[in-house]
C-alpha cells in the first residue's frame, strides 16, 4: 500500500521503517524543515522493548544506553546530606538514552526521498477509496492509508474524533540537564534512578544518567537527566507557561526559552526541596524546558482509512515511561493485522479494538502513579523501608504487557 505519514519524530520514523520493511511504499511529512535533535532530554523504556527495536533494525546494536537496576526512594534530612536520606530502593530494569540518540538512529534508516521536512499538513479528507493530505504549500498527496504521528496536540486527533479534548492533570513536568563535569564532588547515582520527594509538598523529582551526544557513558563524560513533576494551579499555568519573550506557550516551553523569572522561582523551590547535591544539579542547570502534563482517552484509533498512532492516540502521563511502547505496538499490531485481515476496513477495526484496550491499561497505571507520584507522595526524609514497600506495592500494579519492576 502507499503510506503517508503525518509527524517525522520518533512514532513516525519507527512506522515509516517498519511499514517498509512490510513492503508498503511509505512518505513521511514533518512540518519542522530543521532536525528535531534538540528537543528532548532522556527517556527510557525496559530492555525487553529496546532489544525488539534492535531485532527490528530500528536501531544499530551499539546503540547508546545506560542500564538502570534500582530506583532509590530519596528524601531531603539534615543527616543525611549532601546526597540525602534513601527510605527504600526498588529493584528494577530500565534502560535509559538520549532523546536525541535515538531520533538520529531512527531518522537515518528513513531515506531522504521518504521524508518530506519542511511540509506541515494542514488538512485530510477521503476522496473516494483515497486519503488526500494537504500541506500548508496547498500540495495534494493520495494515499491508500495515513498514520497520524503528530503528538500529543494531534491534527489528526482533533479531525477523527473531534469530541476528544485533552485533559490538564494541574502539574507540569519542568526538565533539565547537566553535563556531570560541571560538578566537583562524584555522584554516588550510578545505575540508578533516584525518585525524590518534596517534603510535604505534591509532586517529585526524577533523576539519572544519560549518555552523552557523543554516546559515552564513562565517568565524567556523562550527563544528569532531571525531571521535576511540579504542581500548578490552573489559574496559575498561564505564568508558568509565559516565555522569556513574554509570549503564552500552549504545552510546551522548548529549551533556553523559559522565561527567567520563572525559572528562578522554580530553581528556588526545588533547591529547597530536594539533599544539597541534587540541588545543586538544578541550580546550575542552563536552558532548562516545561512540558504541561495532559491525558486523553482516545475512544478510537480510526476512522475511514485514517489512523492515529504514538500519543497522537491516547495521552498518557510521562512517568509510565510507555511512550516508546505504545507507538513501536501501535505498528507492529498494524502490520499483524493488516496481514492477517481479509479487508482493509476489518484490519483497522480489529487493529482500532486492540489499541484501546492496551492504551486503557497503560492510562489506568499511568493513573495509579499520578495519585501516588503527585497527589499522595510519601516523605521519604522520614518513611521507613517497610513502609515504602507497602506503598508502592499498594499504589502500583503493572499491566501485564509492560513492567520494569525486578524480581
């Protein structure tokens, strides 16, 4: 079949690999006419998905990452600084990398001629037994099938299922990095992801070791990832999400535009909040960027012969760590069913049924965590052991199709 493709991030550049390699004749548009490197920090997903990828040949063997195997619960104690009080440390498996790395790894296994850069899509409409995609040039393009992979504030979305609205969860996630040269003092994070909370306040941070852009994970050369899941009022989001232009972001502040003011005030609480070291990870970080946090519960992934994949499906909250995971499935179930179905419309209604239901799994989880990450976070300055367990365990249970708990 001919393929077009709506999105040229990571969810895009997978299907556009994988389709072809299924035989289908696949065109990718992306709206941006620059490299999309730059856009993010570190993500991760479980080993068992990063080795499918490398299976598939949607990223080389050496492909870059850093093998996590514990998540230690942290809290701030006077006696405990300049690292802070550990309460408790789930097993875990977990790989992380650089955003970046592997948008470069995926993008360079889509030929040139397949990626359209520089080619926003502005509308879709079936035009007979086609999908006709317009782009802000006023071009046209014919396709048998279009895969929406437009994110989170999906075209795509609003056109199938218009009723759909996202829903703000009244956090924000305030991100940044930090190459660990610029720290003095050796940090004892290693192979973990540390989760840390705020004293009495919701929300918590995340923090670990990424690769560098070079792909070095030696000591020295690496680079602290954080993650800061902060609360916001909603009257409140309009001052946070305000640039250093003064201009209103709608869910996203890219790097370096944070508006100062706000950055500091941000900067301020979390070095409250969080052991010396860790503080001073944030206050030295440069260019820092804020993702406001939605989700939506996408009732269907088609419509005609149109279809979402990626979060231009359901949205689900980010510390999941699922979003690698449902755009790879999202496309490898297509594919599963496209084969094994008598009739186009029969593939995309079985493929639609199937994708609901395993988003509704990850969101109920990505629930669960929201409630204990956000809303009920321990203190982990004074939690015992025993009772952090008890908590997680309580709190948290995995679907079956995805975990990165160990043992």
């Amino acid at each position: 079949m001919k393929i077009g493709i709506v999105g040229g991030s990571i969810a895009g550049c997978s299907a556009a690999i994988l389709l072809s390699k299924a035989g289908h004749e696949v065109t990718v548009f992306e709206r941006s006419s620059k490299s999309l490197v730059g856009r993010g920090g570190g993500i991760g997903t479980t080993p068992a998905l990063l080795e499918k990828l490398k299976e598939d040949g949607l990223i080389d063997r050496d492909f870059p990452s850093f093998s996590i195997q514990n998540m230690p619960f942290v809290g701030k104690h006077p006696d405990f600084e300049p690292f802070g009080r550990k309460a408790w440390a789930m097993p875990m498996s977990f790989e992380v990398f650089h955003w970046n790395a592997l948008w470069r790894s995926l993008r360079a296994k889509v030929p040139e001629g397949n990626y359209r850069s520089g080619n926003a899509i502005i509308h879709a409409e079936m035009k007979g037994d086609l999908v006709a995609l317009t782009t802000h040039k006023h071009e046209s393009f014919d396709f048998d099938l279009v895969l929406f992979a437009d994110g989170y504030q999906s075209m795509g979305r609003k056109l199938l299922l218009s009723d759909s609205k996202l829903q703000y969860r009244g956090y924000v996630l305030w991100r940044g990095l930090l190459p660990e040269v610029e720290m003095s003092q050796d940090c004892p994070l290693e192979n973990n992801i540390l989760r840390q909370s705020y004293g009495q306040h919701p929300g918590h941070n995340v923090m670990y070791y990424i690769p560098n852009q070079n792909g070095s994970i030696q000591e020295g050369e690496r680079i602290f990832n954080w993650a800061a899941y902060i609360a916001v009022a909603p009257d409140q989001l309009d001052i946070v999400m305000t640039d250093r232009e003064g201009n209103i972001r709608n869910g996203t502040i890219p790097p370096a535009w944070v508006h100062p003011d706000n950055e500091q005030r941000l900067k301020d609480f979390l070095c409250k909040q969080l052991p010396e070291y860790y503080a001073e990870i944030i206050s030295k970080t440069k260019g820092s960027y804020i993702q406001v946090i939605y989700t939506l519960d996408a009732e269907s992934y088609y419509r005609d012969k149109m279809c979402l994949i990626g979060d231009a499906g359901t949205v689900i909250q980010p510390f999941t760590g699922s979003g690698i995971f449902k755009g790879y499935n999202n496309v490898k179930d297509l594919i599963q069913t496209l084969n094994e179905s008598a009739s186009l419309e029969e593939a995309l209604r079985s493929w639609s049924d199937l994708q609901t239901k395993s988003a509704k799994r990850i969101l109920a989880l990505g629930e669960q965590m929201e409630d204990a990450f956000i809303w009920k976070q321990l203190d982990f300055s004074s939690a015992n052991e025993e009772t952090v367990k008890k908590w997680w365990k309580s709190s948290v249970t995995f679907p079956d199709h995805f975990s990165y708990e160990r043992g």
